[in-house]
C-alpha cells in the first residue's frame, strides 16, 4: 500500500522535467521529481569542476523562456547568471574563419569581407531567417500544446498556422540552393544546427536549418556556472513552492492499473508513491524498461515509428593556461577540420570558458556515429586523440601550456600537470553517459515535433528532449511548457481549490 501520495511524479533531471515540475510547483500541485540516476550535468577531477557536455544557453530571446521565466519568478535570476555572447560563435573552416556577430550591420560586414561572390544570396538567406524568426515567435509566445493532438489543440494551432510565412520544402536545399554543396557559408550554416538540434542532423529540414542557426545567433547567452547553475535554479524554485526533489533516486516501476499510471515504485527499498500524473523526462527506451509489458505502446510506435539511434554526443574538456589561448578565439566555435576524412572529429563543437584568470576551459564535443561506439570496441579510445588533433588546429601552442585532458564518456584516465587528479568517487563516467541523438521515422507539427505529449496510458505524458526535438533546448521548454499546460488544463475543476477561492462558511 503506497505511503505517500503526490499530485505529480517527474521523472529525470534535464531541462525539461525540472521546468514542467516548476510550473506545476508554482501552480500549485504538489510535485515529486526523481533523479532516474542521470548522470550529473558537471563532475569534477582534481581541483577541477568540469561539465560533461558544452552547454550555452540558446533560447535566450525565445518567446518560450519569456513565458516561462517570468511565471516562475526567475527573470531577473535568469539574467543574473547570463551575458549576451558576442560574436555569437566563430566558424573555422579549412581557408576561412570568420565571426558571426549579433548585430545585423557587422554581421553584414563580416560576410562582405569573407565571402563577397555571394554578397545577395547571403543577405537574402539572412532576410529569410528574420522572417521566419518572426513567425515562429508569433507561434511560441501563445501557451500551445505542441504537437496538438486533440480536437480543440490542432483547431488553435490550425488557426494559427495560417497566418504564418514558413518555408515549404523538405531539404535544406529550399534556403541553400544558390549555394554549391560544398560552399563554406553553407558549411557554415549547417554547423550550428547539426550540434543543437536534439535530432539526426544528416536531413536537416528548412525550419529547423533556419531557427536553429537563429536561436545560436540571435539568442546566445553564456550561463554562469553551466547547465548545472540552470538546474540548481529550477530545483530551488520546485522546493520553493513545496516541492520535493530527489535526484540520488528512481523509480523502477510505473504502477498502472485498467489503463491509468497510478504511481511509481522505488528502487531498492520498493516503496510505493501514488500519483495523479507521472511526468517522463527521461528517453522513451529506458522508460519503456519500467512498464510491466510494453505491448500497450506498439500501436504508438506502429503510427509514428520508434526513435532510432544514431548519434552519441562525446565531451572532451581540456584545461589550458590562459595565456595560451590565441587573443582571437571567442566564446563559441564550430571547427570543420582540415582534414575531412579523419576517422573521428571531423566537426567539432568547441565552448571557452575562463575558470579563473590564469586558467581557461574548452570543452570539445563530438557527435559519434552509435554503430562505431556499439560495434567497434576499438573505435571510443581513438576519439581523444583525434579530437585533440582538431583543438590543435585552433590553439598551435596548446601542448606547452596544458594543464589537464579529460572525458567523462570514455574509459581512459584523466592526464594532466597535477600530481593528483583523482575522480570524486560520486562521478559516474564510461560510454554509458553519453547523451545520445535518435532519428524518427515520422515527424509532425512544421517537421519539429516527434513523440507525443499525451502516452497511450492515460496520465503518463512525455515531456523529454524527444516531444520537440527539432529545436532543441528551446524545444525542451516548449515540451514542459505543453506538458503542464495539458495537466493544469485537465485537473481546471480543481483550480479553485489550488487558489485558496473558499471560505471558511464553504469548509
């Protein structure tokens, strides 16, 4: 018999579960979130705090943050902890590197000095991406259930959609086909989205193309403290509003009983919680491993297809003295290496952070292909020095002034200047952390969206980087936006009661 009964149970500690368990918190619903035993988003070696994965805050200006933050009271919070990154990021490419700045006319002048053949197609790409921008804000900033799937959702986001200028097409081609396959501002381009999208980036739609290179321009914030000083704001916002988190634990089963989630039961000691909702933050496979029989979901995946693994995002941090760090490099960058055909760590995705001021973060990020990393036992120990060889295409004199190398997703050992780099005992590492991009048989809702809000069992919704993967971490919280928006709409006949409406002649 269950002990303990909450209004709603998040599982998992990513953006989008920690959000949707504000929300509700902050509604009023009494809100229980576990930690499913994922990885923490920073670990530390030494005297050093690393993160496990280059983190910027790329919603920054989204109509979805300007709904959230607020809400929630964190709007001057959020803007304690960021600062307008400008350029934007940097692109190396073999024979070119260049900037690409914020501001409209020194982005134009950048693109004039670097690539003056194609001077119109760039300006008409970049009118394209302002105006795509701005119908897409028009959409974000109404409270919508995003995918619709109900009868009165896909009728108000129908109404909406027709008032909005968005590219047709299905290829990349739509908004690049002036330039050749292989021009470097297409190159350029596509950077961006392959690495902040959270879906296969080998068929990038028009829409996704666009908002993405957008939100890594237009809406770059560099986040004090990372992802993990994100995430301690949002976990003191849910106890603020009464909530309890638990991120040390997990359930191991979702109890459901004739079709409906019922509550969860906890790993090790077997407790039983009872829940009205049980929101999943976590991927749908390792959800699937917590329900008695799956067969529930094979209609669902008969529909839309099940998400196929194709990439694992590999970290490398480096640690360097500061004074070697060319005076040039920016905050953010997108390295194609010279050499296109190297085994691993062709592109690179490389975040700088000063840790103090005599020692500088970069954190190198890689999208490895899943059959290489499952069926090569060879192939994840080449990934360090591979990517290493890259970084030394940007920083020549990395070598002298290196101070510790290291990855949370592989086996090896960190190697560094320190006589003592030990691994807080609390870090979890190896191949198993890596996060990983899936691909999807179907998408819906303008090509962004993939699994539903609303699961075959009733009251066990998603709300996972998986519900809109198209945008990225603004789809994270577009997906806990939708998710607490379904639960408030569904328990309205409560509402009165969550807003302390009655009297003492009504108790």
């Amino acid at each position: 018999m269950s002990a303990s009964y909450y209004d709603v149970v998040v599982l998992g500690s990513d953006i989008a579960p920690l959000t949707c368990g504000a929300l509700l918190a902050k509604r009023g619903f009494r809100v229980l979130v576990l930690g499913q035993h994922e990885p923490s988003p920073s670990y530390e070696v030494g005297p050093y705090t690393l993160p496990r994965r280059p983190f910027q805050c790329a919603f920054g200006r989204s109509p979805v943050g300007k709904r959230i933050f607020p809400e929630l009271g964190l709007g001057q919070s959020v803007r304690r902890i960021t600062q307008i990154v400008d350029p934007a990021f940097q692109v190396a490419l073999p024979g070119h590197r260049f900037d690409v700045p914020q501001d409209d006319a020194d982005l134009a002048r950048e693109m004039d000095r670097e690539f003056p053949e194609v001077k119109r197609p760039i300006d008409d790409f970049h009118k394209v991406v302002s105006r795509v921008d701005a119908s897409l804000d028009t959409l974000l900033e109404r409270d919508l259930v995003l995918p619709p799937e109900t009868f009165l959702e896909r009728q108000r986001f129908s109404r909406i959609r027709k008032t909005l200028d968005l590219p047709r097409g299905d290829t990349e081609d739509d908004v690049l086909g002036e330039f050749p396959e292989d021009h470097p501002f297409r190159i350029a381009t596509r950077l961006p989205a392959r690495f902040e999208g959270d879906i296969d980036p080998e068929h990038l739609s028009p829409l996704r193309l666009l908002r993405l290179y957008s939100n890594c321009r237009r809406g770059a914030l560099a986040v004090g403290g990372g992802l993990p000083g994100l995430r301690d704001l949002l976990v003191q916002k849910i106890k603020a509003h009464s909530g309890q988190v638990r991120l040390d634990e997990r359930a191991s089963e979702l109890l459901v009983q004739r079709g409906q989630v019922t509550g969860v039961q906890l790993f090790g000691a077997g407790e039983e919680i009872s829940c009205g909702f049980v929101v999943v933050g976590i991927d749908v496979a390792p959800m699937l491993r917590l329900l008695p029989d799956r067969a529930v979901f094979e209609p669902l995946f008969e529909r839309i297809g099940e998400p196929l693994l194709r990439h694992y995002r590999y970290t490398l941090n480096v640690v360097i003295r500061s004074q070697g760090l060319p005076p040039g490099m920016g905050h953010s960058l997108y390295l194609l290496r010279n050499n296109p055909t190297a085994r691993v760590g062709a592109e690179l995705r490389v975040r700088v952070e000063r840790m103090s001021q005599a020692h500088t973060l970069i954190s190198l990020e890689a999208l490895l292909p899943s059959r290489k990393v499952e069926d090569d036992a060879s192939f994840l120990p080449t990934v360090r020095p591979g990517m290493l060889a890259g970084l030394r295409e940007l920083v020549p004199f990395v070598d002298q002034h290196l101070l510790l190398v290291d990855s949370p997703h592989d086996d090896l050992p960190p190697v560094g200047t320190h006589t003592t780099l030990d691994i807080a005992t609390a870090s979890r590492r190896g191949p198993s952390t890596m996060p990983a991009v899936y691909s999807y048989p179907v998408v819906s809702t303008l090509g962004l969206c993939a699994l539903p809000i609303r699961t075959p069992i009733k009251h066990l919704l998603f709300c996972n980087a998986q519900v809109v993967p198209g945008l990225g971490s603004e789809g994270q919280l577009l997906a806990a936006s939708s998710a607490a928006r379904v639960i408030t709409w569904a328990e309205r006949g409560r509402a009165w009661m969550r807003r302390r409406l009655w009297t003492k002649v009504e108790i």
